[in-house]
C-alpha cells in the first residue's frame, strides 16, 4: 500500500512539475558529474551466461580487444550475483523446485534479478576474484565496467529475508510478497522475487552500503540500476549524496524515463523506452519522421539534464519481443544508425554485431556463437565517427536541426563550433524522393567513404531504408 501512494504522489509531480518547454541546461552543482569518458561513449550490455560457451567472466575476456576496436567504451555486465533457487522460475513460468526430472531441473539456471545476495558472484560465472581481475584487465584496454544492480526487490534466499524481514513490504496478513504493479495493485507475476519495503531506513542503508561495496572492492564504474522507477525519489538523493562522497566518479543509467531521476542530478541517464518503441512502430510502418520531431520535443520539455540511452535490442526486447530481425525487419541497421547519432548514448546488445537472430533465453543457457561477425565494420565506422565528433556527442552535443520536410525521409544535422554532421535515413521499405533545406558540399559518408553533395530544395532520390551519415568536417 505504500509503494502505491508513492507512485501517485510521484505522479502529481510528474505532472505539475514538467510544464516547462525550454531547452536542456547545464548541470548543478549538486548533481554528479558526468565522468569525462562517458561524455561520448558506447554501451554494450553484456549477458554472462550466454555470451561465451563457459559463460564466465574469464572466458568473456578474450573478446575485449575485438569490442575495444569495435568502439565499445563501456561494458554493462547484467546481475554479476549468486541467483536465488527458492521460487526460481523455468522458461514457461513453472516453479524449478516442482519440476521432477533432475536433467531438466538442472537446465533452468533461474533469473539473474533474483539475487541471493548483494555482496557476492554468482559461481556460474566465476569468483569475486575472477571478477576484479576482468575489471582490472578492462582498465588496463580502456574499457569501462558497469553493473545491473536490482534495488526492487531481491531473491526469496536471500539473508535479509530471513535477518531482516522488515526490510520487506508484506500483505494484510504480514507475508512478505512479490512486487505490486502500483497501478493495479495486482502482482506483476515475478513470483520468484520479494518486494522490497523503502520505508525502512536500515534497509535503505544497507542497499547502498551493498552498491559501495562494489566501488570500493572491484574498482567499477558505475551502474545500470533496474526498476529505477519503482523506487521513491527520495533514496536517489540519498544515493547521489553517498556517492558524492567517493573517490571516483561513477556513471549512473536508471532503468525509468521518470524526469526527476536525471533532472536531480542523481543519474546521467535514463532509458529511451519510448524512442525505442517509435522505431519499432516505424519500422511496421505505423509511425514516420513527424512522430519523431514530436518526439523531440516532448523530451526537450521534461528533461532538463542529462540523456537517453538509444536502443534496437537489448536483453528484454530480445528475450521478451523477438530480435531485431523480428521487430524491424530490413530497416534495423538503418534504425542503428538512428540510434547512433540521433540524441544519447548508443546502446548495443551482445550478438547484434554477428547479427544476433535468435532469442536468448531468460532463464536457461543458449550460447550465442561467434563464426561469422557481419556487422563489426558497419558498428565500428559508426561508433568510430561517435567518438571523434563532438557534435554528435552523449553530453554536449549539438542541437539537432531538422532539414527536411519529407515524412519518409528522416534528415537531420547537427552543427558544433569544430564538427558538423548531417544523417539522412529512408525510414520506409520504398524507394523516396526528397530534398534538403541547406546545401553543402564535400561531406564524406563514413561507410562508403564517398563524397556528397547537396543543393537545397534539390529532388534526390533514396533506396529503402537506405542511410548516409555524413562528416562535414572531413578536409577542412
């Protein structure tokens, strides 16, 4: 019941304090600062289990020179602890425990946001050790690491449940229950975690001892926090305040679009779910160009600091809604590049490079194989370009300015003071016609290094889902 009116209280904020429709300003003095290494950087969400046959973090070190080429800067590594095995869930939703045949109980290895407990690694994938020594050797090749941390709730096995069960929201005859939609009331169905009770200040502490922990003994860099959005407000202030205390600066990624969390200054980046599902709907022909400027301009008017993270994958959309093959069809590379150079930091999952075309499992083990990588030179021209302009950048990048009419043809640029980019994408299965609203001469596509030009409000002609990401800087 408490969560509950937290949410609605939350909502009256939400909603009265997001009426202002100016641009983006610059980060107070109580916010975290945005380490320098983010400011143009590329995520890459790992999936442990499943990246390599092992599925362990040593195992997983020897792709780290090839992500280091490809462009990658920072490394997210899903839940990195032991997974509870009461009420762990099997692929089809059914308990482990009840599962008779011990060669098929054995298959279900449960899910990693089920944790058993905050200060240790799961065996699976390796020793606390073996941990620190990866992020050590990821330092040493300029590669960033940042864990999932999952503050909601945490697994039924887990000590606190039985140190401290205060710590935990309980039903009207004092059982402890799984997370509450609180728009519902009803259960969301994850039926294999407990839920959490953020009244509690000794648990509050406890979660954010449990996050230090992993600064102070393995060196990280930061953390991707899920269900960001299920948690008061108020303990990311506490958390800001704690980490301004730290030696290091750490990068921050909630999984939520709620505008407190990066407008407080408490987090550099919140997920851009709904850009995400835009390009879906474009990609099947529901949505087009317009949707995307008001788009724009919706977020322009609600965060104030910060960035979005820019998807077509990740391990939910994967699992969940299908591979991007599934969801965009012919246009997900054009829908990458979108992601790319649009208005954030890129995110790309493990296997989108090869391409990934299957489903990986939530709850069990399907290694993804590493034959063929078709895409590693498209994602490392991209990501190269990402890195070297600075009008594209995650923070501190150009405005983007619009330079086209057309509904099909997406073409907008984005002009700094050193480096200007323009990036035209057919967001259509047809051939198009369009033109420009400026002329410039001379801009190289990074992908086919090739030289354009463009006279304003000349006709042109472009393939479907064809792109151009053009460098205007190139010769001067």
């Amino acid at each position: 019941m408490n969560k509950i009116i937290a949410f609605f209280l939350l909502c009256l904020l939400m909603l009265f304090g997001c009426q202002d429709t100016g641009t983006r300003v610059s980060e107070s003095a109580d916010g975290l600062p945005l380490p320098k290494w983010a400011e143009s950087a590329v995520l890459y969400e790992v999936n442990t289990r499943n990246v390599t046959a092992e599925g362990t973090f040593n195992a997983f070190q020897t792709h780290l020179p090839r992500l280091k080429s490809m462009g990658i800067d920072i490394l997210w590594f899903m839940p990195i602890h032991p997974i509870s095995m009461k009420n762990r869930k099997a692929t089809n939703g059914e308990l482990v425990e009840s599962i008779k045949d011990p060669l098929e109980r054995a298959k279900y290895l449960g899910s990693p946001y089920a944790v058993a407990d905050y200060k240790s690694v799961n065996p699976d994938l390796g020793t606390t050790q073996d941990f620190k020594e990866f992020v050590k050797v990821a330092h040493e090749k300029g590669l960033k690491v940042i864990i999932d941390w999952v503050p909601n709730h945490s697994g039924w096995d887990n000590s606190w449940i039985t140190n401290h069960p205060e710590w935990y929201t309980k039903d009207e005859d004092g059982k402890i229950t799984d997370p509450i939609n609180p728009e519902t009331g009803e259960p969301w169905g994850w039926t294999d975690v407990a839920d959490l009770d953020y009244n509690n200040q000794e648990m509050r502490q406890a979660m954010l001892e449990s996050m230090k922990f992993w600064v102070t003994e393995a060196d990280i860099d930061g953390f991707r926090v899920d269900v960001a959005h299920g948690i008061p407000d108020d303990f990311w202030d506490q958390m800001k305040a704690e980490f301004s205390k730290l030696p290091k600066e750490l990068f921050l990624l909630a999984e939520s679009e709620v505008p407190y969390h990066r407008n407080s200054g408490a987090f550099h980046a919140t997920y851009g779910w709904s850009f995400h599902h835009l390009m879906n709907e474009i990609a099947q022909g529901e949505k087009n160009v317009e949707d995307i400027r008001k788009w724009l301009k919706k977020d322009r008017s609600q965060f104030k600091k910060g960035f979005s993270i820019h998807f077509t994958s990740n391990h939910d959309e994967n699992t969940w809604a299908g591979t991007v093959m599934d969801r965009m069809g012919a246009g997900h590379q054009a829908l990458a590049v979108l992601a790319a150079t649009f208005d954030g930091m890129p995110l790309l999952y493990n296997g989108q490079e090869i391409p990934l075309n299957f489903r990986v499992p939530f709850f069990e083990k399907d290694t993804i194989h590493w034959d063929n990588i078709q895409y590693e030179d498209f994602y490392k021209n991209l990501f190269a370009f990402k890195d070297q302009c600075s009008a594209i950048r995650n923070e501190g990048g150009a405005e983007i300015e619009f330079i086209s009419d057309s509904n099909e043809v997406l073409a907008f640029r984005r002009k700094g003071n050193y480096d200007d980019a323009v990036v035209i994408i057919n967001l259509t299965n047809e051939t198009q016609e369009y033109s420009l609203d400026i002329s410039f001469e001379n801009f190289r596509n990074i992908h086919t290094n090739s030289l354009f030009d463009a006279t304003a409000k000349k006709t042109m002609e472009i393939g479907p889902w064809q792109y151009m990401v053009l460098d205007g800087s190139y010769g001067k």
